[in-house]
C-alpha cells in the first residue's frame, strides 16, 4: 500500500505539471516576425495548425515538462544513494545509518510522499521566474516548430511570395488593380513614379488574386474540409483593411482629380509622393496579411484548397478503360498552380534526417547482431567448454534413449510386436555429430540474448544520434530563418567556435541518453525491481563512461552540421568523404572512451578471433551512426539533384 501512495504522489506532480504545460503550450512565445504579418499577432496557437500538429506538439512540449520532472526527482534520489554509499566505506560494521529515512506508510504527512509535489511545485514556480522563463521559453519554441506554430503558415507564405499574381490577372485584372489603374491614369508615365506605382500595382494584384479565398462569403468554397468559425474575426478584420485600402485609392483618384475638374491647382510632386507612399505601406501591409490569412485558412483546412476546376475536369475513367492522356497533362488553373508551388516546398535537412535514422537503425541492428554471431563462432573455435553443458546434456539424452530403445526390444521380442522405436539424435560413438548438435544448441540458446543484447545496443546508439543532430539541425533552421547562419564558409577558416557553441547542448543531451538507455536496460533486466545496491554500482562503475557521452554528442552534432552546410557546395564524392572523415573520428573516440573505463576490466579475446573485444565494441558502438552518416550524406545530395531539376 506504501508503494501505491507513493506513485499516486509521483502521478499527481505529474498530473500538475501537465495542466501548467496545456496553460504555457496556448501561448506565443513573442519570438516570431508577426510585424511582418501583424494580423496574426492575436490568433491563438491552436488555429494555427492542424489538430494532428497540436497533439504532435504538446506531447512533445510535456514530453520535455515529465523528463525534467523524473530527471530532478530520480537525481534527488540517485544523489541520497551515492552520498550514502560513498559514507559507508568510512564505517566498519553495522551502523545505525540508512540510505532512506523511514516512515510510516500510514501517515500521509511523510517526507517521501511530499517528495514529488514538492518538486511539481518547485519546476513550476522556478520557469516561471524572469531570469529562467527564457528556458521555458525555448522549449515551448521548440515543441510549437515541431507542431509547425508559426513555421507552417511563414512556409506557406514563403511560398505564396514567389508566385506572379500579375501574370495570373494580365487578361482580366481585380477590382483594386482596375480601380489603382484608373486612379493613377493621369501620372503613369510622370518621371520618378513608375517604379512606385509598379510596386503598388504588384501589391494590389495579389490580395485580389488571393482575396477571393479569404474572403467571407467564399471562403468555404475553397476551404471546405474544415468548420473554421472561431477564424470568422480574421477574415472580417481583413476584410475591413481591404475597404480601407479601397477608401485610399478612391481618395488618390480624388485628388489626382480635382484639380481639372474644378479649375484647382494640381498636386504637386511632393503631395502625389506622399499619398503613394502611404498607399504603398498599406497595400504591401494589406499583401502580408492577406497572405497570411490565405495561409493560416490553407494549414486548417489539412494544407489543401478544393479546387472546382479540377473537380469537373479529372473525370475517372469508365471500368475498364484507361485514362486520357490529355487530362492527365491539362493546363493547370491559377489556384492549382498556387497550390503546387507551395506543396512543392521540400525540406531536404529533416527528410534526409528521418531516412538516415531509420536505415542506420536497421542496418545497425542488423551488423551489430552479426558481429555477435561472429564472436559466439570464434568462442566456439576457441573454447570447447563454452558448450560443455549442452555436451553434457545430449550425452544423457542419447544414453536414456539408448536404453529405453534396448528396453523396447527386448519387449518387442517377447510380445512378437514390431513397434517403432525412435533413434538418439547421434550415435553414442559418433563424437562429430555429438559436437555439432551441442555447438548448435549452444547457437540456440545464445541467440534470444544477442537479440536482446542487439536491440539495447543500437536503442543506445540511435538515440544518441537521434538527439545529437535533431537539436542542431533545429537550431541551425533557427539562424538560417532569422538569417545568422552562413553555410559559404571555407575550410581554410573553419568556423571552429561557431560550431563548437551550437553543439554544446548536443554533447550534454548525449550523456543524459546513454545513462538514460543504461539505467532503462537495468530496470528491463530485473524486472523493474531496482535496488539500491544495483543504482548505485551502475552510475558509479559507468559514471565515466557516461559523461564521456559528450565528446561523441560534439562529433555527431560537428558531422551533421558540416555535411549540411557543405552538401551544395561540393560533389557527391567529397560529401561522402566527410561522412567518413567524421566516421572514423567518432570510432577513434569511442574506442579511447571504451579503453578509458572499461579497457582492463573486458575479458581476453577468443583466440580465433581477429581483434579485440574492445575493438568489438568500439564496432557496435559505431554501427548506427556510420550508417546515418553516410545515408545523410547521399540523401542530401539525391535531394539536391532534385531541387536542380524541379529549378
């Protein structure tokens, strides 16, 4: 009953600490370019994303909340042990010391009970104080780009920025384009204006263009998929700064006109510029918007617009029929055009990422468990006692057998029966084939362990590779987006520090993952009944182990970073080698890592085996990130085959 309070304690802190990740995960962190697009300054995080991307980034905004909360809980924990057992050694004999204080399972009041509300309580009060609300900051950062908040919508518009509208309305221009056209008739060719009223021009044709899909009454004609009435206020408030943008053109047309009309002065130079000045910042404020609200309404509605062009023409063909060639290549409408711009969009760094982690995964598992097959055959070659017991074993089987086989026929001979009497897997004097079977039942019984074995040693791995790189591509994306990134450095002036800064927090994350796998290997291995004793021996015998963890998240991170920002600068050959140049690092580290802590302490190699067990390690160590190397590496480079031939 003790242990259910306790973890009823455990799941109320984590409980509390979910509510205050759902109140912090709604709000924006302040650090996107909403000036740019001002009319999303007020829009709640959940409208701008799917329902799937809110879930995808709240598990992993609480995701972080929960490992903070078992890191600072389990450390506390962790810390009591080694403080005790590093006191005892001082001692001779029974003490009257214990690692943990009793307590009373019956009184509620307890310290061990308190424990994890208490430190619920601390996490939420210490993230919320100013000079640390910049880490709260940054992780709810991470999870809102990890849920495409607001990174979807600004690809989006990233996308709808490099479309020509004016093209799309040469033959049959918009209200505003008409209306500016008529306004400014009388200056067009006026020196020093052109190129103004040009980019008005070019600002007006493309809220027309895409205005038709914001607006209120047809919206739910391009955007059908999904009830968006809680974004009914942004596509009024857009609506409204159209009529204002409207109201200005018709006062400019007022102006450029009423000088000839009621004998008036003319504006001069200087009026003219102003009242296209202002009308310039509008317009290019009313673009930004309009593509904003076209791109928050294109992510809702599962980044799609209806198009009735397209319903009406892809007619299925009938059973049994093919389809018409012609249909298959018809010119696209202007929306669809749209559309395929933006669905064109490819980022090359997190696909590549995604297929380079699950091949070094499979592939990794796959050697990692065939250098154990090979170590087991060298054991064998060498040592013939490795299988004694199963020597053992089948040799009283095959004398059992040889006996109840006598036994059956001197019973056969007396009841004049003919039965069947089954043979020993060997003969008693066939020693070959007694050596085979045993060998091969040895093979048997090792491999659910090499399997075991494998699937925890590439779960070490992978995960240190998955974080490593998954934090520094993040952060790289960051400066590129906020344009403090240069990927055209050379070689000759390496950017040693500037790499060096963005891997720190790889180095750090990668030995909290491996004694994070290590210590969830420990538990699977007894069952979840952790002792003390077994806590302890674990972070002190590997403690060193562990915290070298930072030198190989430092190398992954220095990899990745390099190969991305060198893939479009060099061919395929020299992108590989760097993979490997970065490779063999790493395998040099590991195995100075493995000699560092473990070195003296591995046993001697079989004889017939070509290196060392250290060696052998040092191999499945390296396994997985080779192979993720390397994948990253071609898939960057096939990517960028790609990107040339869709230019």
């Amino acid at each position: 009953m003790n242990d259910l309070i306790y973890a009823g304690a455990i799941a109320a802190g984590a409980v509390t600490l979910l509510i205050e990740a759902f109140r912090n995960f709604n709000s924006q962190t302040g650090d996107h370019p909403f000036s740019l697009h001002p009319i999303l300054k007020e829009v709640e995080v959940r409208n701008l994303c799917t329902t799937g991307e809110i879930i995808a980034g709240f598990t992993f905004y609480a995701g972080l909340y929960l490992i903070v909360y078992a890191v600072v809980l389990g450390s506390a924990e962790v810390y009591d042990l080694l403080l005790s057992a590093s006191k005892a050694r001082s001692e001779i004999g029974a003490t009257d010391n214990v690692l943990l204080p009793a307590s009373d399972p019956s009184v509620l009041s307890a310290t061990s009970y308190g424990k994890p509300i208490f430190v619920s309580a601390l996490l939420i009060s210490f993230l919320s104080i100013g000079a640390v609300k910049p880490i709260e900051a940054t992780m709810r950062s991470l999870a809102h780009r990890m849920a495409g908040i607001p990174r979807g919508v600004y690809r989006v518009i990233e996308s709808l920025r490099s479309v020509d509208y004016e093209e799309f309305l040469r033959d049959q221009p918009g209200l505003l384009v008409t209306s500016f056209r008529d306004a400014t008739e009388s200056i067009k060719n006026s020196i020093g204006l052109g190129r103004k009223i040009a980019e008005i021009e070019s600002s007006l044709a493309t809220i027309d263009y895409l205005s038709v899909a914001t607006n209120a009454n047809n919206r739910m004609l391009y955007f059908p998929l999904y009830q968006m009435s809680e974004l009914e206020a942004l596509s009024n408030k857009l609506d409204g700064q159209l009529t204002a943008l409207h109201d200005l053109i018709a006062a400019l047309q007022k102006k450029l006109q009423s000088g000839s009309e009621d004998g008036a002065a003319k504006p001069d130079i200087h009026e003219i510029w102003d009242a296209l000045s202002n009308l310039q910042r509008e317009a290019a404020i009313a673009r930004s918007n309009t593509m904003a609200v076209f791109a928050v309404l294109f992510v809702r509605n599962n980044r799609s617009v209806f198009s009735q062009s397209g319903l009406l023409r892809r007619r299925p063909p009938k059973l049994g029929q093919k389809s018409q060639r012609k249909e298959e290549t018809r010119p696209l409408s202007p929306m669809e055009k749209t559309i395929k711009r933006i669905q064109e969009k490819y980022n090359a760094e997190q696909n590549s990422f995604a297929i380079s982690m699950m091949v070094g995964l499979v592939l990794g598992a796959i050697a990692t468990f065939l250098i154990y097959n090979q170590w087991r055959d060298w054991k064998v070659q060498s040592d013939p006692g490795v299988y004694s017991e199963q020597t053992r074993v089948l040799e009283n089987e095959i004398a059992n057998q040889v006996r109840a086989n006598n036994n059956a026929s001197a019973n056969n001979d007396k009841l004049n029966t003919k039965d069947t009497i089954a043979q020993p897997v060997c003969s008693p004097a066939d020693a070959d084939c007694k050596t085979k079977e045993a060998i091969h039942r040895y093979n048997l019984s090792q491999r659910p362990i090499f399997i075991e074995t494998t699937a925890w040693d590439t779960l070490h791995s992978g995960l240190l590779v998955l974080l490593s790189v998954f934090f520094v591509l993040v952060a790289r994306e960051v400066r590129i987006e906020q344009q403090s990134w240069r990927t055209d450095w050379k070689f000759y002036q390496f950017p040693f520090l500037t790499l060096l800064g963005m891997s720190l927090l790889s180095g750090l994350i990668a030995v909290f993952a491996s004694a994070a796998v290590n210590f969830a290997k420990l538990a699977w291995a007894v069952n979840f009944h952790l002792t003390q004793t077994q806590i302890i021996f674990l972070f002190e015998q590997s403690g060193e182990f562990f915290a070298l963890h930072f030198g190989a998240g430092l190398i992954l991170s220095f990899a990745a970073l390099v190969i991305m920002d060198k893939h479009r600068h060099l061919s395929v050959f020299w992108t590989v080698l760097i993979s490997i140049i970065f490779s063999a690092v790493y395998a040099g580290y590991m195995w100075l890592a493995i000699f560092l802590t473990y070195g003296s302490a591995l046993p001697s190699a079989p004889k017939a085996a070509l290196f060392s067990q250290q060696t052998r390690d040092t191999f499945i160590f390296c396994f997985v990130p080779f192979l993720f190397l390397l994948t990253f590496a071609v898939m960057l480079e096939i990517t960028e085959a790609g990107d040339d031939d869709a230019k």
